[in-house]
C-alpha cells in the first residue's frame, strides 16, 4: 500500500449502529421462509473473516478524495452480477486484464494515475424490476443474485436460501485471494504489459492502437531506468480494489465490524459499497446502513432523481463533507443527459458539496430486441460518455470517472463497436444472465475515445 492516509477527522454518527436499519422499509430483500435458519447463517458470518482491511479502505477513500480535485481518474468495471460458477482463474484473470489494459489507456492519454475498482468479489445480488417471474402459466419469485437464490426456473431453486451467504463470502474470498496474488506477483508489471493480452486480442481493430501505447510506456520505462541506472519501484504491481451493491444488508450487516484502534465501523466486506436508484429513499433501510459505515460510498443516480432529494442525500450520507467519502454515479441514458444532469451539477456546485462524479453509461441505455435479447447499443454508451464530458465542462464541474459493466471474456452482448456487431450476433455468444456487458474491444474503445475527448490522445 502506499504512505498511511491522511484522512479528515469526521464524528460518529448519531444514533446508528450495523443494524439500525432493520427499523426502517427495506426494498428490494429477499423474505426467508425460515427465519431460524437465516439467524443461524448471520451468527456463522459475523465470525468468518473479513475480505478486505480497514488500511485498504482509507487507501482507497483517499485516492477517491485526489480524484475529487483532479488528481486521479477512476475506472471501475466487472459483470454485472458475479455467479458462483465464474469463480474460476481464467475469467478472473481476464478481468483483470480488461481492467489493467483499459487503465493503462487512460494512465498514458490523461497523465494521471488511475484508481482501479472492480465490481467482483461480492457483486452477487442484484436488484429487480418485479418480485416475480412469469414464464407461460407459471409464476415464480424473481432471481435476485447468487447469494438469495438460483437462476434455475423452478420453485425450489428461487426459495431464498440463508446458507447461500456463506457460499458468496468464500467465493469473494477465493476471488481476492486471487486477485493479490496476481497483483502482489507480477502480472500487472509495466515492463511486460504484453504479459496482458488477451488471447483473441489480435482480433481487435484497436490491437495496433494499443500496442503502441503498449510500446510508448515500455520505451518510457526503459529511458527512466537509463538514467536511474536501477529499476524503478512500483511497476511490477498495480492495486485493485473491490465493490459491489450493498442489496442485501443482513450480509453487510454480518460484516460489518469495529477494528482495533479505529472509531466506528467498516464494511469488510468490500471496499466501495454502492446503492441504486431503487434504494435510494432518505428514509429507507439502504440509505440508513450506508450512513453509519465508514467506507466511502457511492450512489447511482438516474433521470428520476431531482435536485431537493439529492441535496438532502448527500446531508446524510456525507454531513462533514469529508474528502473521498461520496460518489455520485449519474446513469441518465444518452437520450436524457442533457436534460437532467445539468440542474444536478449546477445545485451540488452552487451548494459546495465536495463529491467525485462519474458516469455509468450502461444502465440508462438498455433495451429490449426483436430477437428477445437485452442489449445495448455501443454509440449511446459512447455518446453518453461523451456528453458527459462536456456537461460537466459546461457547467465548471468535473467528471472524475466511469462505471462499466465488462468482461474479459469474447462475448457478444453489446451491439456495434469497431467490429459493428448486430442484433443476429447477440445469439452467437450472449453469456450474461442478467445484463449485457462491453467486451474487451469495447471497452478499449471506450478509453481511447475517452483519451480522444480530452485531446491529450499522442
């Protein structure tokens, strides 16, 4: 880890504690029909240990605070929602690999570091537009994650199941223990960025573009160790965090713990907690957890969200207006940016309200196909992400980041792009279970047109 942070002393919040927010409307929770059972797999949880540390944690929170004033970009990306079958190491390390090549973009065309948070080790609940599912005559509570219940069309597979916690905190733990051997080992070395291709990469219009860059920082490297006449520190290695939507708050509740010679509490169960729009409520069950944990904490916002409601949420969740402590993720649709982001901007600047912006590009631009497939079209993300930028150019504000659902792996569940996939290429390698996520092209292109859009592309 870096230098230990400097963090803004900030007071205990009044009249919290980890499950303070059983007294407020929960949405989007899963009913266990045996509550024993669920009581019983919490008391397990609550003594397995923790994923991540309280040290990683103000790490990240002040990596969040340089992104705030420009210092940083972040990039945070994975799957949609994680399933217990892909706790495999090739799709791990394909992940990493995404998210290391598209940061090693943004690093060499915005000259600055990039904070790398990936949505893995406990993204395993996902919330839903409906508690049930229809498919003929048959009605069934919703698939709500791998951690509530399973995807199997059956009335036995989507009965919550308690013990299924147990099974997505080892599988989280796999994952990290993964992911720091990797990271701690070798595999992000920037004198190897080769080391990061992917093994159907040459298919890529974008491999030539890339490896440029690729060739431009390993000759950049070699000149500064020339003139040093040793090796320089911290190339070999590259910091990942982890993140995930706090949904399902008996699991975050389980794991959330004082720790010696701090105040307060931490969620150890991921680094960068976030709630959606549908749990957003000032008076609701997510809002109320947040609020307590000292974690820094982000929250989407979409086109239905006005101006009143998001002022008095970041009076809850960031009273002290503490550096790196709030995100707000904005995931309008390319279609309704331009309306509904510019009041926002313009309130939280008018009131000084220190929080980092980024844009998720995905959420806002879903939509359904003729063939039956969910997709999205790659120019709204891209022209989402683009307006993004000169929104917050206009109104003096800054985009600190983006929000991306990805894979490392060749999939087709995002149409257009440099290889201009249809809505016929969907069915050829549609792999998701819930939504569509960019592919390892897509997402390069996606952080060269970022380069591009703030002119600093070589």
């Amino acid at each position: 880890m870096n230098k230990k942070p400097t963090l803004q002393a900030v007071t205990l919040p009044a009249a919290w504690k980890p499950d303070s927010w059983r007294a407020r409307t929960a949405l989007q929770m899963p009913t266990y029909p045996d509550a024993e059972a669920l009581e019983r797999t919490l008391a397990e949880l609550r003594h397995l240990p923790p994923l991540v540390t309280s040290w990683e944690i103000f790490s990240l929170k002040q990596q969040l605070g340089e992104a705030q004033e420009g210092k940083r970009f972040l990039l945070q990306g994975g799957d949609c929602a994680e399933s217990f079958s892909d706790c495999e190491s090739g799709l791990i390390a394909n992940r990493l690999k995404v998210l290391l090549q598209t940061s090693l973009v943004l690093v060499h065309g915005l000259r600055m570091p990039v904070v790398r948070v990936g949505r893995f080790a406990g993204q395993y609940a996902k919330p839903r537009s409906s508690d049930t599912e229809t498919r003929g005559d048959v009605t069934l509570p919703s698939y709500r994650g791998d951690n509530v219940n399973r995807p199997e069309f059956t009335a036995e597979a989507r009965i919550p199941e308690p013990r299924l916690m147990i099974k997505a905190h080892a599988r989280s733990a796999l994952t990290m223990n993964f992911v720091r051997a990797l990271s701690d080992g070798g595999f992000a070395d920037l004198h190897h960025p080769e080391y990061w291709n992917l093994d159907w990469m040459n298919l890529s219009s974008r491999a030539a573009e890339y490896q440029r860059i690729v060739d431009s920082i390993g000759d950049a490297v070699r000149f500064m160790e020339t003139l040093s006449g040793s090796s320089v520190q911290n190339l070999d290695r590259a910091e990942f965090y982890t993140s995930h939507e706090a949904l399902l708050l008996h699991y975050e509740e389980a794991l959330t713990r004082e720790v010696p010679r701090q105040w307060g509490h931490f969620n150890l169960g991921t680094h960068y907690p976030w709630i959606g729009m549908r749990t957003a409520a000032i008076d609701g069950a997510h809002v109320e957890y947040l609020r307590g944990v000292r974690n820094p904490i982000a929250i989407k916002i979409g086109p239905s969200v006005g101006v009143d409601h998001l002022l008095k949420l970041i009076d809850v969740l960031n009273p002290e207006d503490e550096p790196g402590r709030l995100t707000l993720i904005h995931r309008m649709g390319a279609k309704q940016i331009a309306e509904k982001l510019p009041p926002l901007l313009d309130a939280v600047k008018r009131d000084g309200r220190r929080v980092l912006w980024v844009c998720d590009p995905m959420h806002g631009n879903t939509e359904g196909t003729r063939n039956g497939y969910k997709t999205r079209r790659f120019d709204n993300i891209l022209g989402e992400v683009e307006q993004s930028f000169d929104l917050h150019a206009a109104a003096g504000t800054r985009l600190g980041g983006v929000h991306l659902e990805l894979t490392g792996e060749d999939v087709t569940e995002c149409t257009g792009g440099a290889r201009e996939l249809t809505d016929v290429d969907l069915e050829r390698a549609y792999r998701s279970t819930v939504d569509p996520r960019l592919n390892y092209e897509q997402s390069l292109e996606i952080a060269l047109a970022i380069v591009r859009k703030q002119g600093r592309a070589r």
